[in-house]
C-alpha cells in the first residue's frame, strides 16, 4: 500500500529555496536506494482496497482504477503525465525510466537525499516514499533537535553534521542501544562513559545510532497510522529491511573511509 494521497507537481514547479546545491544533485547513492524502493514495492497492483490506486476524474465525479507500479500512485502517474489522461495501461507499462525520473525529482531530490550520509540516504528516502515527503522530513529533524517544518534545508544539513553523541544519547532508548551493541559486539552497559567509548570505537558509530533511533520512529509512526490494521505486518518487515539495508551502507561507508589497519582517532 502506497501511503501518499496528494498530487505531486512536475520538476520545473518545484523550487528549492532553502536546499543546498550539492543534494539537487544525484548522490552516490540514488541507484541502491532506488533498487530497494523498487524492490519494496514490486510491480503493477490493482488492489481495489489501496486508495493510492484509484483516480478521481471529472471534476471529482469519476473514480478510476488505474493501480500503482513500483508504487507510484495513480494520482501521482497522473500529475507526471498531465495534462495527459492516464489508464491503467500508462500504469501497467510503467518505465523504469520514468520511474527513475519520478523518483529522483519528487522525492530524492526535495529531501535533500544527496547530502545525507549514506544510510540515512536510504531511511529518509524510502520511507518518504512510502509515507510522504514531510512526515519523513520531521522525522529526521525530531531525531537531531532541528526545527521540524519538514524541509531539508541547509539547516536541517547542518544540525545533522552537528550532532553530538551526547544529545543523541538523551533521546536513545535501551533497545536502540541493545541493537547497536549487538552489531559492533560489545556487551550493554549503562555507564554513559563506557557507552560512548564503545560507540565512538566504531567507524560510521554515529550514524549507526542514528539510524536504528530513525528506524524505531519510523516504526511508530507507521503503528499510529490508518490501516496499520491490514498493512502494518508489511510496514513493519519493510522498516526492517530498510534499516538492516541502511546499517549496511554505514558500514560500508566507514570501511571506504577508514581501510582495514588504520587507527581511528576519536
């Protein structure tokens, strides 16, 4: 189930007053995230039950079935293809062309997805596109103490680069902890001392961190939301697989960064 439910415009309607250069820009990372969006979604659906698969037509007085591809919505098909009238045919043939180009002026490129670290990339991009732009945009500037107006500006870039261990700690939970100590093996403790001496040992640590608290508000969000009833089991195993995926690309990151052998000044 696709969880946007408004219109999305064209790339040249959509300004970026406050987005540094270098995200509009196709980050490093925009292919592996796409694949797991694409992945995530799968192909054609016309499940009648998904309202991201239906179009209203005439001046609201029409609804149409036209179904989703790699989850984008009808409604969003539309806004792309306007002022073309779309069918399900348009839906079913689907291009990964325009289907890469959806996603990366849409949603890849209002997130500010190119500046982000890798991993955070991919928790931002994905669940944007599966929960909507704002929602995912908040999300990431709750996490970091930044104003959330759901624009991921320069400020919200450099609050991000900015955040300290400590203030990350404030707002971490036991769990979150618990997993991130399970990946990088060491033991839990509750000494805040010990904590951050072992988070801070790791290459991409941090971000780590980040990630898995990003993934457990993410994880609330979706129980909060209508329809978690039908959908939530499929919410949940994405949420997972995203973050289990971003973990990846953290660490992945951090070996590019700090080769085997070399000594990590903290």
């Amino acid at each position: 189930m696709n969880l946007r439910s408004s219109a999305s415009l064209r790339m040249s309607d959509i300004s970026f007053p406050n987005v540094p250069e270098s995200s509009r820009l196709t980050g490093q990372n925009f292919n592996a995230c796409l694949d797991f969006v694409r992945t995530a979604e799968g192909g054609y659906s016309n499940d009648p039950k998904d309202s991201g698969n239906w179009l209203t037509i005439a001046n609201r007085k029409q609804r149409v079935l036209i179904g989703s591809h790699y989850g984008v919505s009808a409604t969003l098909l539309a806004a792309w293809c306007a002022p073309k009238q779309i069918t399900s045919d348009d839906m079913k043939n689907l291009s990964l062309e325009t289907f890469t180009a959806i996603a990366q002026s849409q949603f890849w490129n209002p997130l500010s997805a190119s500046a982000l670290p890798s991993g955070i990339d991919l928790m931002v991009f994905d669940f944007g596109w599966n929960a909507g732009l704002q929602g995912s945009a908040v999300l990431l500037q709750r996490m970091i103490n930044a104003l959330p107006d759901g624009i991921i500006g320069r400020r919200t870039i450099a609050a991000l680069e900015n955040t300290s261990l400590t203030e990350l700690l404030a707002h971490a939970d036991a769990s979150a902890l618990t997993m991130l100590y399970n990946r990088i093996g060491h033991p839990s403790s509750d000494h805040r001392d010990t904590i951050r001496a072992h988070i801070l040992s790791q290459p991409g640590g941090i971000t780590s961190l980040q990630v898995i608290m990003l993934g457990q508000m993410q994880e609330q969000t979706y129980r909060e939301m209508r329809g978690f009833r039908r959908y939530g089991r499929g919410w949940l195993a994405r949420t997972q697989r995203r973050m289990e995926t971003s973990l990846a690309m953290v660490a992945a990151a951090a070996d590019r960064k700090f080769p085997p052998g070399e000594h990590i000044i903290t």
